[in-house]
C-alpha cells in the first residue's frame, strides 16, 4: 500500500503581526497627509486586521481588501500583474474579469520566513501612495 500525504501545515499571520503592520502604515498614511483604506488578510484571503481613516474615500475600502486578497491569493504584488498581462491580449481582457483581483499597485503578499503568510492590501491614493504605505507596513515584518 503507498502512502498518501493527507494534509499539510501552512503558515498563516498572527493576529499580532497584523496590527503592528496595520499601525506601521498609519502611521505612513499620515506622514503623507492623505486618507487611506489598510487591509491585511491571511494566507486564505480573509480579513485579518482592517483600518479606514477618518475621510477615506468611500470605494477605498473594498479596493483595499481586493487588493490584500490579490497579493495573498497569488503571491504576487498586485503592481506585478500589468506587466505581464500587457502583451498578451486573451489573458489581459480575460484575467481582469476575475472576481476580487486588482492589476494595479496597492498590494503585497506578507513573507514571514520566505513563506507567504497573508496579504497587505492599501487603498485611497494614487497607487505608487498606496504601495507606500504597504512598504511602511511590511517594514514591521523586519522589526519582529
């Protein structure tokens, strides 16, 4: 009889982590001086922390946490998809259909020991401000 793996462990973020990520971009968002939507989702794309400043703009909170969905769905930044999607027209005018996935800046996979582990996602500027603010809350990662 041959043996089968059955299940497997997969790392997920803590909850702790995700609120010093969530404060560590605040805090960004401001020193920038604009209002931001802040997402962070476990491995599986659900919500694990969430901020919205006062003023957010009101669509920046589901973008948010597609784009956290996005990165943690796909272990890729969201920044990423554009370019390769770009030159290939049947996967660009496809793939942008997908229900919760944004090609644009704005989100991040989480790595905690080069596994991924969550999403980040950030939303209410322009998305190189977006992308910022994620980079300020990935920073925590570095300080645990």
């Amino acid at each position: 009889m041959s043996e089968f793996t059955y299940a497997y462990t997969q790392q997920t973020i803590t909850l702790e982590l995700a609120k010093t990520m969530l404060e560590k971009a605040e805090e960004k968002g401001k020193e920038l001086g604009m209002k931001f939507a802040i997402s962070i989702v476990d491995k599986a794309g659900n919500l694990k922390a969430f901020s919205a400043m006062d003023g957010t703009p009101v669509l920046a909170l589901e973008i948010a946490q597609n784009k956290a969905f996005s990165a943690a769905a796909y272990n890729r930044a969201t920044h990423e998809w554009y370019d390769r999607l770009k030159d290939d027209p049947p996967l660009m005018t496809g793939l942008v259909h997908t229900n919760r996935l944004v090609v644009f800046g704005g989100g991040y996979p989480i790595h905690v020991n080069g596994e991924c582990v969550g999403g980040i996602g950030v939303s209410g500027g322009h998305y190189t401000h977006d992308m910022q603010v994620c980079e300020a809350g990935l920073s925590a990662i570095k300080e645990v």
